[in-house]
C-alpha cells in the first residue's frame, strides 16, 4: 500500500512538474499558455493571400484558423490539468493565464469571423452572370464549391466556440 502512494505521488510531482504547476524557475502555466503565444497578436495572416483565389483564400485561412483550434484545445487541456493539480497559491496564477489564453482565442475567432465575412463577399462577387450554358454551368459549379468551403469554415467557427467555453470553465475552476 505504501509503495502505491509513493507512485501516486511521484506520478502526481511529475505531472504538476510537467504541466507548468511547479513554480521552480518557471512562471506558473507559462507551459500551458505557449501553444496560445503564437497568436497573442491574432490570427496570422496567410503569406500571399491576395494572389490566391477566393477558394484557396477560404481554404488557406481556414487551415490556419484550425491550428488556432488545435492550439486554443492544447491549452485548455493543460490548465485543466494543472488546475486539478494546482495549490491555492498556484490557482489564481492558473485561472489567469488560461483567462489570458481565452482572451487570445477570443481575438483569433473575431479575426477569422472578420476574414471569413470579407471572403464570402469575394466569393459571391465572383458570381457575374456568364454568357452561354457551358460558361453559366461552370460558374454555378464555382459557386457551390465555394459557398460549401465557407459553410465547412463558418462550421469551424461555430465549433471553436465549445473550445471558447472550455477556456473560460478552466479560468472559473476552483
């Protein structure tokens, strides 16, 4: 029975010491915020954009917008970890580093919103009425295409806001 303890709290030390709890020389959940850092100044841009074509504009923002997500998941991960582990004298420092990673997030959605309202409007004004079938016909195809990349995008930022909430559940937790 002793011997399980010890593992329980060696494992415990481990994770506390891993997940950024451990206030040795590190600020407390700097580990936890990192993935978020990246975008402490929104949503980066994506490299040459204006010479992409609006679909490619929808595709190449929506990628960069979903390594935001899978960041924005990183961190909210951490803090909850570390939260469960934290102390009183780590919990306040734990709450506001994952409030300031909600923060973050919260800019990159409005960012990506933005950009995804600007791009919509690209798309559509990419519909002129065409002259002939086969020229009309591949211009609706185009449009479906590109109204089906903005849904799958709008979709990615309805689902970013479960991670939004999640954020702001670890920043409460006590």
């Amino acid at each position: 029975m002793k011997s399980t303890v010890s593992m329980i709290a060696g494992v415990a030390v481990a994770v506390a010491m891993g997940s950024g709890v451990y206030a040795g020389d590190e600020k407390i959940g700097a580990e936890c915020f990192a993935p978020m850092s990246v975008y402490s100044d929104g949503m980066p841009t994506v490299e040459g954009f204006e010479a992409l074509t609006p679909e490619k504009r929808i595709v190449e923002t929506t990628m960069v917008f979903r390594k935001a997500m899978a960041a924005a998941q990183e961190s909210q991960n951490c803090y909850e970890d570390a939260i469960a582990l934290a102390d009183e004298d780590q919990l306040a420092a734990l709450q506001d580093g994952a409030e300031e990673s909600n923060r973050v997030f919260a800019q990159v959605q409005s960012d990506f919103g933005s950009k995804l309202d600007e791009m919509s409007g690209d798309v559509l004004a990419d519909v002129a009425p065409a002259a002939g079938p086969e020229t009309q016909a591949a211009a609706e195809e185009q449009s479906v295409a590109g109204m089906e990349l903005l849904f799958d995008s709008y979709m990615a930022l309805e689902r970013s806001q479960e991670i939004n909430r999640g954020l702001s559940k670890a920043a409460r937790k006590s």
